[in-house]
C-alpha cells in the first residue's frame, strides 16, 4: 500500500519509523534486530535512508591520497528486505545530490521491479563529494526537480524521450519539511513556499524533521495549510537518549532542544538520560495526538529500544 493510503485507512493515529544502513561492509543482522523489535507495533511502513559518497583523505609517505566512497550503501537491498521478509511497506529515500538523474531513474526501475511504490524524495546534505556530471548526464539541483522527475515517470514519461511504450510507474512521493525552517531558508514563510513548490510537483504527503517542541510543529502545520498546501502531514521525533545529543542534534540537524529538556538531561543521572527523552518524546506523541496528528514519525536510525518504551504505553 502507499503511505498515503495507510493514512487514508488509519481508524486513529499510528507509529512509523525511520532507520539507517549499517556502514559499508557491517552486517546487516543488527538492523534486522531493529526491524523486528518494531514488528509488534505493526508499523505500516518503515523509511530508509540513503546516502552520497564521501571524500575521504589519507596521508601516505606521497602525501595525501584521496579517496570517495559510499559509508553506508544498502538502502535498495534493505528496502527489498522489508518488503518481502517482513511484509511492511518500504520506503527508501532517494537523493539528488551525489546521483544523476539517470541513475535516480535507473534505482526507482529497480524499486518498481520490486514492488516498492513509496519514495522519499530529498535534496541531500550540503558537503562531502560534488559528483562530476559528465556529457549527456543531467542532476536534479532541488527536491522540487526529483520530485517531478518522478511524477514525470508516473506519467509515462521517461529520459529517453523515444520510450513511447514505458509502462508508468506508480510511486507515492513524500518530502521533507521544518518546522523550524530549514537552515538556509531566511524565514518560516519562505520555506513554507519552498515546500509548496515540491507539492505542487507531485508529493502526496510531508513528514517533518524532528522536532522537540510541539507549538513549532502546529506552527508549521498553520503555515502549509494557510498556504494551500493540503497533503498530509506527518510529524518527526527523536528520542533523546544520550547527553551528548545535547550538542551534536543542534549542530548536525538545526534544531532547538527546549530549556526544559536540555536540563532535565543535563542534570540527570548516568544511565537515566534516556528515562528523561522517553518521557518527553512520549508526552509529546500523547499531545500530537490529542490535537490531530495523523501519526507520529520516529527517527530511530539503529536502535528501537527507546521508540519501543514509548510505544508501549501507548494505545494505538
């Protein structure tokens, strides 16, 4: 099923989740782990990430040697597992950065050989390589440009122009979007247009980045509708469980963490940190819920202990 479907299906709210693949050459076996503990929650999908490649440098006795390569490759094979081992709707994200749009179409035929009919259609994280595109090779600049790649696609309309005969593909698209406003953008406002822009060229539904303060969320939410923006809209959550994340979560995601939280995790005891995220993840969730969320998003990445404490004081 698409996601929008399971939304439309939905006798209340549900739980989804987001994770990462391990990096290059681990084993996959810990992440199946995440996988089935979040089963008995009966997740109706389950997101992917996927990543560039990255620049790294070496100093050898000749200097410094550069080297590119992808951290985490795996999210096709992933995705593949999900689907068919676990029967749960897969959806992998798909970039722009680091990939032409010939190898984006490329990977979504593979998705569709699959089965696999959800997609998360992201411009990618600033930095790391900048791929050389080569003669008669395009790239997507924006999320608003894959997004029409692939509605392009769902209409029969292929790269090759001369494919005449393509079979459409079918995917439901969902893009990313800030409730505090991404980083870059100058105000709320501004990137609430942005985000119009990605709808307008096809996306069916949004789920937000993390947020740790419900009223930005609502705020958010006010902003899309006031703008016509009329899709579905999904609320992300991490769980803080870790003191570091104090500092690492503000710098790699460009969120606020409130007062409250930061210093009930600042001043807990060692081993209880995760005590103090739960509870506030899980009085968040209760009030997105009482106040209309559709569902809740969790960015569990490689670990569903949290989520899991979460989920089971909650009646879905």
């Amino acid at each position: 099923m698409k996601v929008i479907e399971h939304l439309e299906a939905a006798s209340g709210p549900f739980a989804s989740f987001e994770i990462i693949p391990p990096l290059r050459g681990g084993s996959a076996r810990d992440l199946l782990d995440v996988i089935e503990d979040l089963l008995p929650y009966r997740p109706p999908f389950i997101d992917v990430t996927s990543h560039k490649a990255e620049v790294e440098y070496t100093e050898t006795a000749d200097g410094f040697q550069r080297k590119i390569k992808r951290k985490r490759p795996g999210t096709l094979g992933i995705c593949a597992l999900i689907q068919n081992k676990y029967d749960v709707d897969a959806v992998p994200h798909v970039l722009c950065d680091g990939f032409t749009r010939e190898e984006t179409e490329d990977f979504l035929i593979e998705l569709k050989y699959l089965g696999i009919d959800n997609v998360v259609a992201v411009r990618g994280d600033a930095g790391g390589e900048r791929k050389k595109v080569d003669a008669g090779r395009s790239e997507n600049k924006f999320a608003r440009d894959l997004v029409a790649q692939i509605h392009d696609m769902n209409t029969g309309q292929y790269l090759e122009e001369d494919l005449l005969d393509a079979e459409r593909s079918d995917f439901c698209v969902g893009v990313g979007g800030y409730p505090e406003k991404h980083y870059e953008a100058p105000n709320l406002r501004t990137d609430v247009r942005h985000l119009k822009e990605k709808v307008d060229a096809g996306a069916h539904y949004v789920i937000s980045q993390m947020c740790f303060d419900n009223d930005h969320f609502f705020r958010f939410e006010a902003e899309c509708r006031a703008q016509g923006i009329d899709v579905p809209i999904i609320p992300g959550l991490k769980i803080l469980t870790r003191r570091g994340q104090l500092r690492s979560i503000p710098k790699n995601f460009k969120v606020e963490i409130p007062e409250a939280l930061a210093d009930a995790v600042a001043a807990a005891e060692k081993g209880r940190v995760s005590e103090v995220g739960v509870e506030w993840a899980l009085a968040q969730v209760r009030d997105l819920f009482d106040r209309g969320a559709p569902a809740a998003h969790f960015y569990v990445m490689s670990s569903a202990t949290a989520a899991c404490r979460i989920l089971d004081k909650l009646d879905l």
